[in-house]
C-alpha cells in the first residue's frame, strides 16, 4: 500500500505532464517511503517544470542520502553493541 505521500508525488507528477510509466516507477518504486516522497515533493514544488533528467538525478540522490542515513543508524548500532561489550564483557 503506498503512502498518502507517495500518492501525492504521483499526481503531482501526473499533473506536470510526465510519462505515467515514469510516475508510477518514481512514486510507487522508488519514492515509497514519506521521507522519500516528502524530499522529492519539496523539490517539486521547489523547482516548477523539471527536466526528466534532472527529476531522476534528483530522485538518486534522494536515495543515496536514504542509504547513507541507514548505514550511519548501522554503523551507530553496531558501535553501541561493541561498547557495551567493552564495558560489561561478553
């Protein structure tokens, strides 16, 4: 089920006049999520009438910001478990 701001992305999307394969590919695949879709929104609200190229530049370094927040949530995790192996032993 997608989002209520996913679905938002894709009709404002639909409405600027970009190809409703590549809406729902962007809106549905890959801008799932409310953080995804929230940041592609304020972009697109940002920046009027978009070139395909840079809706898609925009949207991988969206992604790429995503992947890098959950590497750090991983990386801060797996220094919490190691301290506390430090601290208490095994």
């Amino acid at each position: 089920m997608a989002s209520e701001q996913s679905k938002e992305l894709y009709q404002l999307l639909i409405s600027r006049g970009y190809p409703k394969d590549l809406c729902s590919e962007i809106a549905y695949k890959h801008m799932n999520t409310d953080y995804t879709a929230t940041r592609m929104l304020g972009y697109l609200y940002r920046i009027t009438n978009p070139r395909i190229e840079d809706l898609i530049d925009e949207m991988l370094s969206i992604l790429s910001d995503r992947d890098a927040i959950i590497q750090k949530k991983e990386y801060e995790h797996a220094q919490s478990v190691i301290n506390d192996v430090y601290r208490n032993g095994l």
